[in-house]
C-alpha cells in the first residue's frame, strides 16, 4: 500500500509558478487540433458528401474519437501488419471493394473479440449467421474465429447486400444491422442513399467510423502515428491436413510447438481434442522467433 501511494505521489506532474499562469484561467497550453479532412472522401469508389454539414460533422466526429485513442490505434496499426494482407487478398478475389476491410477494423480491430450479444471474431458474426454462411459452430470448433473462413463468410454478406441494393456504402450498413432492416428505413423514409437515413445511433456511426479508420490508416503519419516496420510480422507457417478424433495436445507435440502457439495459429481450435472423424487445415509455425 505505501508503495502504492508512493508511486502514485512520484507520478504527479511538477509545474512551475511560470507554467500555471502561462495561459488565462491557469491552464496549461497543448497541442490538441481537430483531425485533417481531406477535401475529397470515397468509400468503395463511391464519393462521401462532405460538403454537407450533417455527413461532415459525423465523420470529425470518427476522426476525433479514434485519432485521440492513442493505445488502441497504435495496437490495431500494429495488428494490420499481420493480418490486413490476408483480409484484402481475399476481398480482391470475391470481388468485393478493398475499402471493405475497414468494416472488420470497425467490428474488432482486428481481434478475436466477442461481443455482448455474442457475436464473436475478426468479423463479429453472431452463431445463427455464422451457420447460415457455413461455418462450423460447435464446443470443439468454433470457425468464427478462423479468419480466412469469416472473412470469405463476410464477402458472401456483402454481396449479398449489393445485389439487393447495388450501392456498397449501404451494403456496409447493412452488415451492421440487416439487409431487411435497411430495405425497411429505405422504404419508409423514401430515400436511396445511406447519408440521407434516420437511424439507429450505432449505425448512423458504423460507416463514418470505417471511412475514419481508412482516413487515419492509409496516412498515419499524418495523424501523429509513427510506428517502426514490421512490428507485428505476418506470422509464418505450413498448413497440414487433420483428421479427428485427435487430441491437440499430440498434434503440437508432434510439431514441436505448444498447444498455446497452435491456438495462437488457429484460434477456431476451442478444446484440447478433436472428438468428430472430420478433417480441418491446420496452421503449423515455421518458428517462433522473430
């Protein structure tokens, strides 16, 4: 406890009579500005209305939450070394705008997360969704998790909202909360485009959000973000073919690595066994070194 207060009395700030009366009122002078705009935003090829005060107002308001939230944005900078590559290799081969991939920062910053309401991994499918695109969900395997298969999962959703809509912005929104709900505010409202919708708050926000995440991750410099290369390297591995019933356990000892580093590998691994005659690809590290 007294080490407790002691560091906490060496953490407070000493200023100077000459610092306190700097500025009126006694405060201090900082460096804080408003985030740049670019005078033209696109979002999958489609032009952002900026010139609007409503549709500019919400994006600064993006810009200013996620460039000021310095920890996370320099761990989700760091995440998209290794694993942005993936995300926008398969994007490109279903067809889907590159732009998309900022959807995924939106939902997780590019971490395994789940969700309150349950929704879970990279791309925050909820189960019955995550069933309804394929992918297994069981207490052995969850694939909401295995990256390449959500994100393949997400580019089917996708899709699937610009045939219904043929507008990828509202395609966007739709991943959030629904291709019926959409369709409903569309319909109701008389309206056509995203930017002109009354909606829910979170998402109202959802693709202003992702347009911020592109702004500030295509030009983090610019934003005040340096970060050396190469902080979090893609990681390298093989890929074998298993067939259950295993125990993973055998299965890293077999590869000389740890039951802790083959989930590491493939997070979609959610027990110590395999108990079904199925086969999955499984990710075996090269080395664990950097």
């Amino acid at each position: 406890m007294y080490r407790l207060l002691l560091l906490c009395f060496i953490s407070i700030p000493v200023f100077s009579s000459a610092q306190w009366n700097a500025s009126p009122g006694n405060a201090l002078k900082q460096n804080i500005t408003s985030p740049y705009i670019p005078p033209v935003v696109t979002f999958c090829g489609e032009k952002v209305p900026i010139e609007h005060f409503d549709v500019r107002e919400s994006l600064v308001r993006e810009m200013n939450s996620l460039c000021y939230g310095h920890s996370l944005m320099i761990y989700t900078l760091q995440l998209s070394e290794r694993y942005m590559g993936i995300i926008e290799n398969i994007l490109k081969q279903q067809g889907v705008p590159d732009d998309m991939k900022y959807l995924c920062v939106t939902e997780s910053n590019l971490q395994n997360l789940i969700s309150p309401s349950k929704a879970a991994g990279f791309w925050q499918f909820m189960s019955g969704t995550a069933k309804e695109f394929g992918m297994q969900i069981n207490a052995e395997i969850d694939e909401r998790y295995n990256l390449e298969k959500a994100t393949k999962a997400a580019c089917d959703y996708l899709t699937g909202a610009y045939k219904q809509f043929g507008n990828w912005t509202l395609s966007a929104a739709a991943y959030n909360v629904g291709i019926s709900h959409i369709s409903n505010r569309l319909k109701v409202q008389q309206e056509d485009s995203y930017y002109n919708l009354q909606l829910n708050t979170e998402t109202a926000r959802y693709v202003f959000r992702a347009i911020a995440y592109k702004i500030i991750m295509q030009n983090p410099e610019t934003y005040g973000y340096h970060l050396p290369k190469n902080d979090f390297k893609p990681l390298q591995y093989t890929e074998v073919m298993v067939t259950g019933p295993v125990n993973w356990i055998d299965i890293a000892k077999k590869y000389n690595t740890s039951y802790k580093i083959l989930k590491h590998f493939n997070p979609w691994i959610m027990d110590v066994k395999l108990s079904v005659a199925k086969t999955y690809k499984v990710k075996i590290p090269v080395k664990r070194d950097l």
